[in-house]
C-alpha cells in the first residue's frame, strides 16, 4: 500500500491511498527520446499533486508524483509514475 500525499486541485492538502503496480517501469518521453525508469501506482493524483510525496506504509518517502496518463490502453488507463527516491 502507498499513500500519495499533495495539493489536489488547489484546495489545500490531501491523501489517497492505493498500490504499487509495477516497479522500474520504462517510459520513454516521445519529444526528447529520454527513458525514465518510475513506480507505477494507481494511487489517485489530480492537478497539483505533482510533486508530493509518495509514502509507504511505514511513512518512508518511496517517490515522487510525477505524471499521470490517461487513455483507453487497459495497461495504462489512469496510470501514476512516480520517480523513484
């Protein structure tokens, strides 16, 4: 379980819960040809959670939120990537 904490949407501080999916998962940024290696949770982030922690159960910070993609593939619908710590 992880614990993604930020500033959704403006409205001050927040929290959702969710899970680890995938870890070292490979994106490749399509403009620059840059290959990220990230967490893959599908912790909710809205707007303006970029950049909040992401905990682990004991509270230790495990990532960064990151960027969120959202499409109709089923192995990334809604997906959060998180930068490793």
């Amino acid at each position: 379980m992880v614990i993604a904490i930020g500033n959704a949407l403006g409205n001050g501080q927040s929290t959702t819960v969710g899970w680890i999916s995938a870890k070292d998962r490979e994106i490749k940024n399509s403009d620059t040809g840059t290959t990220l290696t990230v967490l893959q949770t599908d912790a909710a982030i809205n707007p303006g959670n970029s950049g909040g922690a992401l905990l682990n159960i004991k509270g230790e910070v495990i990532g960064i939120n990151s960027a969120k993609i959202s499409g109709t593939k089923v192995d990334y619908n809604d997906t959060i990537f998180c930068f490793l710590r």
